[in-house]
C-alpha cells in the first residue's frame, strides 16, 4: 500500500532522514519506534505530502504521491493526532464530523452528525458526549474523539501519533486495545509513530526502528524481541548503554 525508496530530508545542516526505504503491505499495521527527534514525525509528513523529501520516491499504491491528486490522496487517510488536536470551539460532534461537514466528503449536515454519533458509540463514548465542548471532556475521552474522527470519513489508511501520549497505563491500554480492534474490522492499513513499547505490542503487525535518518531493522512483532539488532535491543530494554547515544 505504501512504499518508501531511499527517502531523503534536511532542514538547513540538519539531515533527519538519511536514506529511508521501507514497505507498509496492505491491511497491516506497521509502527515506527525510535527516540525523540530520530525524524518519525517527518517520515509522516513526507508521506501526507505535508513536507516535501530532497530524494527518494514515496508511492501509494504504486503511484507517486507527488503526482497525485491532492483531494482524492488525502480522503483516503484518517489520522489521530497526538493530543488529539480538536477544535476547542466546536462541540464533539463536529470535531468528529469535520471532513463530512465541508469538502469533496461533504454529507448533509443530519447526516454528518448521526455518522459522529454512530463512530463515538464505536469509541465507547455515548450520545450525550456529542454536544460537549472538547474542554469539557477528560483525556481519555478526547483521544477517543480523535479516534471517532479519524475513522469518520471509512479510510482506507489511519495514522497514528503517539496515540497514547499523556494517558494513564490503564486509558493507554483502552486507546490500544480500539485501535487494534478498529483496524481490523476496517481492513485498513495502519502506520503508528510511537516510543510506548506498550502501544507496540498491542497494535503492530510489523515493526521498523528508526534512528539515525535510516531504517536499521525491520521484521513482524513477534521477532521484536528476539532481533539481534542492537539499537532495538536497547531501545526496547530502555537501557542507556549502546549505539543510541542517551541525551543528557
């Protein structure tokens, strides 16, 4: 579904992605784990065509993203931001209906509002929630709303950042728990930027490290622990000796 060839990317002397080739078959859910700063948020953003890559060749389906239309290419992808980035001024539902209420997705207004309805009872959130402010919600409840509008629009691909940043171990493991169920019953194809080797382990397929702008080891989850490569061995163990430099 997505492949990525010896992508390159450089903020002024600042090379964050080195050489970056890697292959997200269809309707499996890849997570990406490094540090902090190792470039996963670009990768993301290459993809989405939000930042433009200096080399490399990024197709979708075998097409280039950069020769698609934009549109088209971006109505297929839901995304779940970190720290769910709703609109503050609008109630939940609206939040969750965003992409049905403008747009190539337009739906009647009614209609838009039973869809955010129907995908907030899917997150485990009831009616009532639809028409609070994001404000007036808990945490947890507004990263399940992220998660109800980045499953709105039926997407063929979802995105995930951080999913569970700033949630409690047990919220965490609710939010991994319906993403893990969500993809499935969808058949989507799923990547996820993550540093929680909770999250990883409930919701990858397959799983890449990132560190040093180049992939250096990919493989099903099931091998995670059992790589023999060492920048995930330390990673994953959280150790701060080994060929990952601990920023002090």
């Amino acid at each position: 579904m997505i492949d990525l060839a010896h992508v390159q990317k450089t903020f002024g002397s600042n090379t964050v992605l080195r050489d970056v080739s890697l292959t997200i078959p269809k309707g499996t859910s890849m997570v990406i784990i490094g540090g902090s700063g190792t470039g996963k948020s670009v990768l993301l953003k290459c993809i989405l065509g939000l930042v433009t890559p200096d080399a490399g060749v990024i197709s979708l389906d075998g097409q280039d993203v950069t020769t698609a239309d934009r549109d088209a290419f971006l109505a297929r992808f839901g995304m779940l931001f970190q720290g769910a980035a709703l609109f503050d001024s609008l109630p939940v539902w609206q939040n969750v209906a965003f992409r049905l209420l403008r747009g190539s997705l337009q739906r009647p207004r009614a209609e838009a509002r039973e869809i955010a309805i129907e995908k907030l009872r899917r997150v485990g959130l009831k009616p009532d929630v639809a028409d609070r402010l994001p404000a007036e919600l808990s945490g947890g409840m507004q990263k399940r709303v992220g998660l109800a509008r980045a499953i709105a629009a039926e997407p063929e691909i979802i995105f995930f950042d951080e999913p569970t940043t700033g949630l409690d171990p047990i919220m965490a493991g609710v939010i991994n728990d319906l993403i893990r169920e969500i993809v499935t019953e969808m058949g989507a194809t799923a990547m996820t930027i993550t540093h929680d080797m909770s999250s990883v382990r409930a919701i990858a397929d397959n799983v890449a490290m990132l560190h040093d702008g180049v992939i250096q080891w990919t493989g099903p989850v099931a091998q995670m622990d059992h790589s023999g490569d060492p920048y995930v061995d330390q990673f994953i163990s959280g150790r701060a000796t080994g060929p990952i430099e601990a920023v002090r």
